[in-house]
C-alpha cells in the first residue's frame, strides 16, 4: 500500500486499506446463489454493506477524517471541486468513432 | 487531442484480475506513485461499490519543455471506478486535476469476464493541450507516447500483483 498524501493519516490508511482489502476479496466473488434474483442480491449487497461498516467503519471514518483535512489544509479540496464541476466524472465518455475501436489504435482527432 | 484504444486479456478470472487492479499500488512498475488515498466510497442501493481515489504522481517533463513554467513535475490524478460483482464488471475513471492546460490525460478502464472465464481489459485514453505557442501537437504527440509506456508498465505491475495474490492462495493458511 502506497503512502497517505498526509504522513500522519498513513498509518491510518495501511489499517483502513488491510480491513478493506480483506473484505474486497470476498465482496467481488458473490455466491452464485447470490445473484439468482433481484431478492437475493439486495440481500447479499446488504449484509456485504453490513459486514463492511462493522469490521471496516470505524477505521474508515478516522482515516476519512484524518485525509479530509490534509485535503483541505493543501488547498486540494478547491482544486477537486473544480474539476467536478468542470468536467463530472459521472458522465460517460463520448463513443470512439467506429473505425478506432480495432484491438489497438491511436489517432488524431 | 488524440484518441488511443487498446485491448488485452487475462487468462485469469474477473475477480482475481479485479482484487489485483485494485492493490497495484505499490508495486516496482509504479516508482512514480508518491501517495493513493481513498477519498470516498459507497455500495450503491444496486449492490455496486463506487470509490473515488486521490492519487499523487511523479511526472517527468521532457527536455524540450519550455523552463519555468511547471514549478514542480507532480501531478494530482483522481480516480473514479464502480464495481459490479454480479455483472463482473469494473468501470474506471482517471484524469489529472493540475497542469490542465498544458495537457489534460483522461483514461477510462474496462474489466469484465468474457464467456470463458478470462478478463478482457479494455483502456481508452483522450489527451488534450491547450498550451499553444506552436507546442500543442509537440505535447499532445509527448503525452500519448508517454501513456502507451506507462500502460505497458501499469499491466506489468497488475501481473506481477496477480501472480503474488496466485502464490498466496495456494500456501495453506
């Protein structure tokens, strides 16, 4: 796990990133049993989120906190919110033009 | 800007391929990473799990670049993926926050399970400059030589991490 942006939220995070990590393994190989219907699902993603927020929570809220306002004492959270605003990551990329999706391409546009 | 596309496939499956993709920070093939933060995370009411990720890196500028106009060769990327367990899919997201209008690098990762079992990758990157002076093709040409080295590199970490989560596996607990 690589360094916190902040020295002082690192030991915080390579906590935090050890109990996500172990969740995370688990989490992308849901029961095949689980997936059998929308019912299922719902209840699998509930006691996967249940799981998470019991062995991962508490840690995650104070390495947020910590990483929070390393983000705001480096002036980053200013810089986040313009890159939000300007270009939202939510939104999906253009479709590449149909001659560029081959196996591998590269062009100017 | 310059459009490239690449596609490439692992013999493993989306879950173990995923995990890796994941945990590829440290690794020797990402020297230039200084820090990875998660700056938020959430399981969306489908059972998807959405995480944004602040990620510091160590850039180097060409020779050719103009002195003085980057006070330092770092670069603030964020990361923006969502992962679907019961689609096996990952959708992710990256771009440079600062330097933007030297050149903007906005890559979009696919991971999914193809019908036999192994996991097809598939990267889009768009480069842009609006830096001008006669340098713009220089820069964007720069950049999209640049990415294609960093992707054969990037895939060479998440390897090396999938071949070390393999070995794990298989020693007895």
């Amino acid at each position: 796990m690589a360094q916190s942006l902040s020295a002082e939220c690192t030991p915080l995070k390579v906590e935090y990133d050890s109990c996500f990590n172990a969740w995370f393994e688990g989490y992308l190989e849901p029961a095949v049993a689980a997936a059998s219907s929308p019912d299922a699902r719902t209840a699998y993603s509930k006691r996967k989120a249940d799981e998470y927020d019991q062995k991962c929570g508490p840690v995650w809220e104070k390495y947020k906190a910590c990483v929070q306002k390393a983000v705001k004492d480096k002036g980053l959270d200013v810089l986040l919110q313009q890159a939000r605003e300007e270009h939202p990551l939510t939104e999906p990329p253009p479709l590449p033009p149909p001659s560029a999706s081959a196996h591998s391409s590269a062009k100017t546009a | 800007m310059k459009f490239f596309s690449q596609s490439f496939l692992y013999d493993d499956p989306w879950p173990i391929v995923s995990l890796a993709y994941f945990l590829r920070y440290p690794n020797p093939y990402a020297a230039h990473v200084i820090s990875c933060d998660v700056i938020s995370r959430t399981q969306t009411s489908s059972g998807t799990l959405v995480t944004t990720r602040l990620i510091l890196k160590r850039g180097n500028l060409p020779r050719w670049f103009p002195q003085g106009m980057v006070s330092r060769a770092e670069s603030w990327v964020i990361e923006e993926s969502e992962v679907d367990p019961f689609g096996k899919v990952v959708n992710c997201r990256t771009r440079n926050l600062d330097h933007v209008k030297i050149m903007r690098v906005e890559e979009s990762v696919q991971f999914h399970q193809n019908p036999e079992g192994k996991t097809l990758q598939h990267t889009e990157a768009r480069i842009f400059s609006g830096f001008g002076w006669g340098l713009t093709k220089k820069i964007e040409n720069h950049g999209l030589t640049r990415f294609k080295a960093n992707l054969q590199r990037s895939r060479e970490g998440v390897s090396l991490m999938l071949s070390l989560i393999r070995q794990s596996r298989l020693q007895p607990m």
